[in-house]
C-alpha cells in the first residue's frame, strides 16, 4: 500500500474522536488527569462492555473540560447530563474521580471535591474520553 498523496484536515467541531481504555477495572479504583484548555473534552468512566464509540453518553461519570468566558473550566457530566455549574482550573490543575464502594466522587485538586454522584457505579468499567474539536486533549 502506497502512502497517501495529500493529508486532509478538517477543523470540525463535533463529538468526532474518543478512545477506550485497554484494562478495566472491578471494583474501587481512581483516575487522575490534568486539566487542559480544551474547547471539549469529557473523560471519565463507562461500563467495561461499552463498545469504541464516540458519543458522550456512554461516559457514565465523568468531567467535561470546556472553556467558560474564555478560561478553563469543568463540569461533572454523567451519561450526558451536565450535574454541576463551572468549576474554574488551571492548565495543568489535577482532576480526580474516584469510585469507592460503587459511591462515585469528583475532585479538583484547587477546590477539593466538587461533587458526589447520586448514581451508583458496579461492575467493571474502563477509561473514556470524547473530544470536541481539533486540538482538545485530555493530559
């Protein structure tokens, strides 16, 4: 197979990238990232049995990172639902969730916890991110 001829980029904003962790996990466990300036960015977790996929809903817990009046924020979101205003960050601010005993907590690192999950998490589940525009990561 020869190498492609041209290289298109398009600057889209859409839901149109996400990933999936490889290792799930079954019971307690805690995941640790840092905040970036992202136009969109939602990672947390969804059920081990979710297939690749892109859409936001499919992240039963999670923080979105987004812009607000121009300066990083985030969000808790669970399965599509925003549950919490703007928490402001910093590039590079410590974002954690934690399942303990299928409670669901999210923290950061600036403001301690910003919320308690009303919704349980049991059975295995594994890392998810979706992404907004050309750009956004997750650090």
């Amino acid at each position: 197979m020869s190498p492609p001829q041209a290289l298109r980029v398009e600057n889209r904003q859409e839901w149109d990238a996400g990933a999936h962790s490889q290792v799930s996990h079954p019971r307690d466990c805690r995941l640790t990232f840092t905040a970036t300036n992202a136009i969109g960015a939602v990672c947390g977790f969804t059920p081990a049995r979710t297939p690749a996929d892109t859409a936001v809903d499919r992240i039963d817990h999670g923080f979105i990172l987004s812009l607000n009046n121009g300066a990083p924020a985030v969000r808790v979101i669970e399965r599509g639902q925003i549950m919490t205003g703007f928490s402001p960050v910093v590039v590079g601010e410590t974002l954690q969730i934690t399942r303990r005993a299928a409670q669901v907590f999210y923290d950061v690192a600036s403001a301690g916890q910003v919320y308690a999950s009303t919704r349980l998490s049991t059975g295995a589940v594994k890392v998810a991110a979706s992404l907004f525009n050309v750009g956004d990561y997750i650090g």
